[in-house]
DNA sequence: CCCTAGATTTACT
DNA sequence: GTAAATCTAGGGC
C-alpha cells in the first residue's frame, strides 16, 4: 500500500480534512506496527479561522502550520496531552492543519491497549489525545514525514461511506463552522 | 446514559 | 495571569 502523495495535502484544508477520511495511518516503533483508519477529522485554517493556532501569527509551537504540507504538527495542551495535525493547505493560504480526532484500531492493538491502559477497544483511540496515546504520538513526531514509510505516516485505507460534518469540539470561537468530519463504519 | 470537577503545562495576553 | 483543538473518575439518573 502506498502513501498518499504530497498533492493530496495541497488542497483546501476543509476538503483534505473530508478526504482523509477512510485513510490509514501507520506507526512503527523498531518492529512493532500500530495502525488505524481515519473517522473523525477537523480542520484549522488561517487568518479566516479564529480558533485555529495560526490564527494570529507564527510562533514556536505553530510553526509546523507554515511549513511544508504533508508532515506533522503535533502540539501539547492542557498540561497532559499530546494532539496529531497534519498540515495541509490550498497553495494561496499561508497555513493550515487537519486535527485527526479519532481512528478505528487496526493493527497492534495489543500495544496500543498497553499504551492507553485499558482494554475498551471502543475507546482506545475516540479522541485526538487518545489516538496520540495509543500510537505513542509526541513532540518526537513534530514535522515528520507523513508522505514516506517511516516511523509515521498515512496511506489509502477503505472506500469513505457517508460524510457527517459538525461544529468543531473543544473551541469557543468561529462554533459556526462545520468544519468537523465524521464517518461511521 | 448524563454531568461536573480536577489534573497540570504551555503559550500568549 | 489565564485559557487551552482533553481525559478520567466519580456521582446521579
């Protein structure tokens, strides 16, 4: 299976957000593999989008929104925990990531249920500091390369069946966008 | 199922 | 100083 091509990240972030959808994500830690598809995503934009980080300007911990699309923007928040972005934008935006919130276990799921501490394959990674657990996602992983079989990345995964957007959780501000996907496998 | 409180660090006002 | 793209445990229904 091979990865999904840069192109694919330089795209309009709310529509790379909807495409990832069904995507596969992969782990690998020295031999072991931990791997899951993509069912809930949000995306964060620019100066158009208040409650996205790079909305007032760059900084140390954003700096990964104006890189280059296609790696990793991995930041720490409420003093216990770890979020995977991955950055994506239309070429005349100047930043922009896609939050992916929740995967579908696939394989490892035995390493992962000894990373997150529990044995509820349902809630093992239903949530964007879940997932970072189970798949050992820290700062380690900030600007990696999703684009090559590394430690990390994301390739095709299932045909998306029906999209399901929302308000984005978590956020106070810009609450009218529907700018949260979900699919229901 | 629902709700609330508390954990605990960073980054920006 | 304080709010933050969150989670868990504990209580109630």
């Amino acid at each position: 299976m091979s990865t999904l091509p840069r192109e694919f990240y330089l795209n309009d972030t709310v529509t790379v957000a909807r495409n990832l959808l069904g995507k596969k994500i992969t782990r690998c830690i020295g031999r072991q593999k931990i791997s899951g598809i993509i069912i809930e995503t949000e995306a964060y934009r620019h100066r158009d989008d208040p409650a996205s980080h790079a909305h007032s300007r760059i900084t140390e911990r954003n700096k990964a929104m104006f890189e280059e699309v296609g790696r990793a923007y991995v930041y720490f928040t409420y003093g216990m925990h770890y979020c995977f972005n991955v950055v994506a934008r239309s070429p005349n935006f100047d930043a922009g990531a896609v939050l992916i919130r929740a995967i579908d276990p696939d394989e490892g799921i035995e390493i992962m249920e000894k990373n997150r501490k529990t044995k509820d394959t349902k809630r093992l990674a239903n949530g964007p500091a879940k997932l970072a657990q189970a798949m050992q996602i820290t700062k380690e992983q900030y600007g990696a390369d999703l684009t090559k079989k590394g430690s990390l990345f994301i390739s095709e995964g299932i045909e998306r069946p029906k999209v399901i957007a929302n308000s984005r959780v978590g956020i106070r501000k810009a609450v009218e966008k529907k700018w949260n996907f979900k699919i229901e496998i």
